[in-house]
C-alpha cells in the first residue's frame, strides 16, 4: 500500500480513537475501494490471498467496528445479506434483485420534495432528521449498465 493511503487511514481510525492494527487497515481499504457494496465475505475473499492470517470472524468484526464508529454504513440487501457501504454521505439505493447490485443513487430534488411533502404532514413527537429511499428493480438486460436521466 503506498503511504499516502495508509496515512489516510491511519488518520481516519486515529481520529476515532481505534487501535491502528495491519487488520483493520486492511479491511478499511477494501471497503473504501469499491463502490459495489460489498458483504463481509466479499471483503474477505478479497483480502485473504495477501492476508492469510486474517479470518472471516475478525473481518465481520472489524466492519462491525467500523459501523459501531461510523466509519462505514451498513446496508441491508434485499435477500437479507448485510453489505458495507463507504460513502458516509446522504444517498439513496436502488436495489437490482435479478443482479445482487446496489447502486448509489443521488437526486438532491427528490430528497427536497420528500422532505417537504413530510414537513407538510401532522407528525407528533417526532423530528425527521434524515430519508433514505429504497428503490427495487431489476435490470431489462442483465448484461448492461443502468442509466438514470
């Protein structure tokens, strides 16, 4: 890993007060470099070739970590498995069944109209802070890329 990744993340978990270990740099990394969201098994499939020592059991744990610090999100799959999200920023999902995809999906006017169709509404004993939209589909053509307009 070149050193201006691990000073990143050396920062990151120092920041959160963790225990800088070769374990939790590793995982941090593998979630932070994809986009796909992936499972812990993911993770680990990923890993274990260059970081043989590492088992599944330290990397759920270690993901645990890091949603337990708000490091990373953790994102349920429509099938029920937990997956890892890196992007700490608001965004939605869409969810693709026939794929086992989740995309990010971002549409700052569709969060202001949620946002003030729910303001408009007679909630009692409740602030809404935050919505996250769940979208469910399935790809026409599984073999090519979504396009949003």
């Amino acid at each position: 890993m070149e050193s201006k990744k691990l000073n990143i993340i050396t920062n990151v978990l120092s920041a959160k007060k963790l225990k800088i270990t070769h374990q939790r740099i590793v995982v941090y990394q593998a979630v932070m470099e994809t986009n796909k969201h992936p499972s812990a098994e993911q993770v680990f499939e990923r890993i274990k070739d260059n970081n043989p020592s590492i088992s599944l059991a330290t990397v759920y744990k270690t993901l645990e970590t890091f949603v337990e610090n708000e490091l990373i999100n953790k994102v349920s799959s429509p099938g029920g498995t937990m997956r890892y999200d890196a992007k700490r920023k608001h965004h939605n999902h869409i969810y693709i069944t026939n794929t086992n995809e989740i995309l990010d999906y971002e549409d700052e006017e569709l969060s202001k109209i949620l946002m003030n169709y729910l303001n408009k509404k007679k909630f009692s004993n409740l602030n809404i802070t935050d919505i996250k939209l769940q979208i469910k589909g399935e790809k026409v053509n599984p073999s090519k890329g979504i396009s949003i307009t």
